[in-house]
C-alpha cells in the first residue's frame, strides 16, 4: 500500500527523512566512484560500465534547460492536497489539469527527449523537485509523485544529495527491463531535485 503523499511530502519538507537508511543511500558504493549500487553482487565490469553510465547521466543533470526548471518549480511548489489529487487521477492514465500534456511539451521535457535520443540504451527520463514532484519528462511516467519511489529517495538523500544505481528493474511505464541510474541536481551547491534516467538491458 503507498503511503499516504501527506505524510511522504512532510517527511521530506522536514528533513525527517535525513534519518531513514533509505533516504540516506546505504547501498554499497563503488570503490573510489561515491556511486551506489543497489546490487552488491555486480560483477566489476557491470560496474564499471554502469559507473561510466551514471557520469554521463551526472553531467545530464547540468543541462540549464533542466536546471532552470527545478529552479523555476521550486518558487511556486503545488499545495500537498493538490499534488494528492493530481498523483491519483495521473495513475488512472487521466491528463489532470492538463499537466501531463504541458509538462511533456515544456522546455525541459524537450531537452530530456533530445539527450534520450542521442544516446543509444537509455529508454527515460526524468526529472523531480526537491519535494518528489515531477518536473519534466521525456515520455509519460507512471507517477505524477516520485518521493515515495526508492530511486528518488536514495539520490536525493535527505538533501545531501548521492548517485544510486537501481537493481534490474521492470518498468511499467515504458514496458522494459531497465536499471535506474539516479543522480541529484544541484543550484549554487544545494540539492534542488533528481534526475532518474532508465539504462535498457544494464546487467542485473
């Protein structure tokens, strides 16, 4: 059962969740990489592979168009009662208030399409605020609220902000077996939202 967004949301604007071992990415990181492996039994050339992937998907996240975005969200963030609202009907497949439509036309949907496109074995993008709130996309996602997700939760981690590499994942909302490569976005070195990009037929 998801928890209720209320209680995520407040977790978050709070902090408390700087206490959770999720929140703060316990996984395994590579020797000499800071990068976190949710799968400790990564063979290394998986991991290195995986490793030169996340760096990629790093500086993707430095991209201004997705920057401005996060910056811009960040200065009018939706009340929690409407985010709620918007979650539900968005995993019912509805186009609530037309944000799926605005949000996959915007700037910073279009600059994610752009770098999916350009790079072979990447199938998604996207991209949510410091509250777990999606921002852009590169194509529709399953969730209009990412904070509860584990890849959100371990790259944003508490506000410290970390690089996750997720098991070998199904994906629903794009119907592919994918890794979850998670990385912060950082403003004048505060962590202001995550960038989770789906890498197609990574090792498990």
């Amino acid at each position: 059962m998801r928890t209720p967004l209320v209680a995520l949301l407040g977790c978050v604007l709070l902090q408390v969740c700087a206490g959770d071992g999720r929140a703060q990415g316990t996984a395994p990181a590579a020797a000499g990489t800071g990068i976190q492996f949710e799968n400790p039994a990564l063979p290394q050339p998986d991991r290195d592979a995986l490793s030169r992937a996340a760096l990629l998907v790093s500086r993707w996240a430095m991209v201004q168009r997705v920057v401005q975005a996060v910056k811009t969200q960040e200065t009018a963030p939706l009340p929690i009662e409407r985010v709620t609202a918007i979650d539900e009907a968005w995993q019912r497949g509805e186009d609530p208030e037309g944000l799926a439509t605005s949000i996959g036309k915007s700037d910073c949907s279009q600059a994610l399409q752009t770098l999916v496109s350009a790079n072979p074995g990447y199938a998604e993008a996207f991209v949510a605020d410091d509250r777990g709130v999606l921002v852009c996309m590169s194509q529709r996602t399953t969730d209009y609220f990412q904070g509860d997700e584990e890849s959100w939760k371990r790259a944003f981690a508490g506000g410290a902000g970390a690089v996750f590499v997720s098991k070998l994942e199904h994906d629903a909302s794009i119907s592919l077996d994918v890794v979850h490569i998670s990385v912060p976005i950082k403003s004048a070195g505060k962590v202001i939202g995550v960038l989770i990009v789906g890498r197609i037929a990574a090792p498990g």
